[in-house]
C-alpha cells in the first residue's frame, strides 16, 4: 500500500544535513595549509606555493624563565655565542632530529607566526606536512608530531626528506626506475636509492654542514692558533668553503677575525680556498664512502638507471664549490646539483601536501 511521504518528518534532518555542510565549509575557509622543512640549521615554510619563512633553527631563551621566548631566527642567530647569564640561545634541533622539546614548541610556533605579514582576523587551522631523515626513529617521529600539535597543527603529515627532494626537483617519484638522492642537509647526509615511489636503499651519516664548520674551526686553531666561532666559521664556509684544491672560478681571500690563542690578543689571518677544501677533505671522504656503499647495496636493475641518470646532490652542502665535480671524479657517474638545492626539499614537500591522498609514502 502506497503511503504519501510526509516532508515535514524530514525537516529537522535536513536542516541538520544543510548546517553540517555549512559547518565544513567554513572549517575549510579557515584551514590554511603548509609544509615545513624542519632543518638542523634552517627551516622553510612554504604557503600557497611560496616560501615564506626562510629562517635559523634557533631561538634565545631567558634562562630564569625558559618558555619565555626573546628571539627566533636571524635576530636570534646575531645574538648566538655573545649572551650573558640572564640569555641563552638554543639550537632545537641536532642531527635533523628534535633535541629540546620546549625550544623546538617555541619556535615553531613563532616561526608559523611569520607566515602572514599582518596578523589575521582569525586564527586559521593548520594542517601541515613535516619532512624528517628517513633514519628517524619512532621516538623521534613523536617528537615531532608532537610538537607541531602544541605549536597548533589540527592535522600533522610527515614525509620522508629524500622523497620531498626528488620531488622538488622534478622527479617523477612513482615510475619504475631507480633515482639515487644525496641531501647534505646542516645535521646529517641521506644517500638514498628510490623508485615506485618508495625507499629501496638508504645510508645516512652524521656528516654534514655542522660537522664541515667544526672542522673549519679546527683547521684555523692548528695553523692559524686562532679561536673562532660558529658564526665566523659558518660566513668562511659560505665565502670560500670548497671540495677541490683547484678551481675553474675561485673565490678571494677573506680576512678572519677572532682570538690568538698564544697571546690571548684579538688579531686578523688571511684564509684562502685551498685552505678550507684540505680542512673539509676528510669529511667529503666519508661522505663518499657513504655513496660507494650505498651503490653496493643497490639492486643491479636500479644501479643500471643510476648509471644512465647519475646522481642528485640537495641541500645547503651542495653549494660547496667543487662537490659535485669531485663526486664524479671518485664515483664514475654523472652528478647533478639541483637548481635552488636549499629549497628542494621544501618545494618538494609543498607538493606532496597538495597531493597527499595519492602519495602512499605521505605518512599520517
């Protein structure tokens, strides 16, 4: 027996329907999305493909009272090795993972701060996508997830860095054939092997921008007998740091400030090139057993693509002078540096959160 349907039974439904679309809607509107690389001696925000944060992983603390942030990045970095007892300045994060717990908090959210240039009428939701070395543990994995929920992420993504670096260098991550990343990142170099959009091989060494400035400083307290800083060391790195004794373009003698370690006067060296690729020698040798190894462990399918496409360096090691010509001489293959490899991993990381319903490797 046909009964008539009586609308006004269904009303509440669907108004309960309507206002629940309604409801989503506006909590879109206010999810803002972005991707953060979460680096040992930078982090990068991208927002609505652009990079918007480009700033030192360190903050200045009081030390009477630690959740009281008194700087984050570059007003903090200028600040690093010339505090009194009241400050202290803090480096969140060593060998890519999170060190101090309350100091990454703090700085993350300070960070995100800066996304907009004025400050929005409401607080938007973040959903963000973190990279992390793809030798972290899950103890470290926590670490950061839990941080970016207390620095306000309402959904938190992390993925792999060599699979943000291939991707923001324009590789096609989910083809069949077989990719061979370096990221010489601030804490750590990953040596990995991808293909069908997963990780077949990977090495990771605690070698990297950190360890290359140690040795600057120690390269100039044996011949020079002068104590330097990190900050000193670092601007000598960016200047005339090199991997070869010889190059086609080679960068002027820089004079270097710091203290006499036999007269405990302040005084000035000249520091060239060539003194900085010996200093830097025994780092990039291991580095490059690294890769040796990790091309032995490559299946032979994947080592025939390697041969044929050669090798990607990312990251701020790339950028030493010389490195990739030095890879080629001692590997055999072709090497490649990314076009802004500073930024690779955070363009890639970009991408994959615009796309991370068809990434498999997008963790949640």
């Amino acid at each position: 027996m046909f009964y008539p349907i009586n609308y006004y039974n269904f009303a509440p439904i669907l108004t309960r329907i309507r206002f629940h679309n309604y409801n989503m809607g506006i909590f879109n509107f206010f999810t803002q999305e972005i991707a953060i690389d979460l680096g040992t001696a930078n982090t990068l925000i991208i927002h609505n493909d652009e990079v918007v944060v480009n700033e030192p992983s360190i903050v200045a603390l009081d030390r009477n009272n630690p959740k009281n942030l008194l700087a984050v990045g570059k007003k903090a970095l200028m600040m690093h090795e010339k505090t009194h007892e009241s400050i202290r300045t803090v480096r969140p994060l060593r060998d890519g993972v999170i060190a101090d717990f309350n100091a990454a908090e703090l700085m993350i959210r300070e960070l995100i701060k800066l996304v907009y240039k004025k400050k929005p009428l409401f607080a938007p939701s973040w959903r963000m996508m973190i990279c992390i070395p793809s030798s972290i543990t899950e103890v470290e994995k926590r670490a950061v997830r839990d941080s970016a929920e207390q620095a306000g992420a309402k959904e938190v993504y992390l993925i792999h860095e060599p699979m943000a670096a291939a991707l923001g260098i324009g590789i096609d991550v989910e083809e069949p054939v077989g990719n061979m990343i370096i990221d010489i990142g601030g804490g750590t170099t990953g040596i990995t092997v991808i293909a069908l959009a997963g990780i077949v091989c990977d090495q990771s060494i605690r070698i990297a921008g950190d360890e290359f400035t140690a040795d600057i400083m120690e390269a100039l307290r044996r011949y020079h007998s002068l104590l330097i800083g990190e900050r000193t060391a670092e601007q000598i790195k960016i200047q005339v740091g090199a991997a070869m004794k010889d190059l086609d373009n080679p960068p002027d003698d820089i004079p270097v400030n710091g203290r006499d370690l036999v007269t405990g006067i302040p005084k000035q060296v000249m520091v060239s090139y060539q003194e900085i690729a010996e200093a830097l020698d025994k780092s990039i040798f291991k580095i490059e057993e690294a890769i040796l190894k990790a091309l032995e462990t490559t299946p032979p399918e994947l080592a025939a693509d390697i041969y044929r496409r050669g090798l990607y360096i990312t990251g701020g090691g790339a950028l030493l002078r010389g490195l990739d010509k030095r890879l080629a001489a001692k590997i055999k293959l072709p090497v490649h540096v990314a076009d802004d490899p500073l930024k690779s991993v955070v363009r890639g990381t970009g991408i994959a959160l615009k796309n991370y319903d068809r990434f498999p490797f997008v963790m949640r």
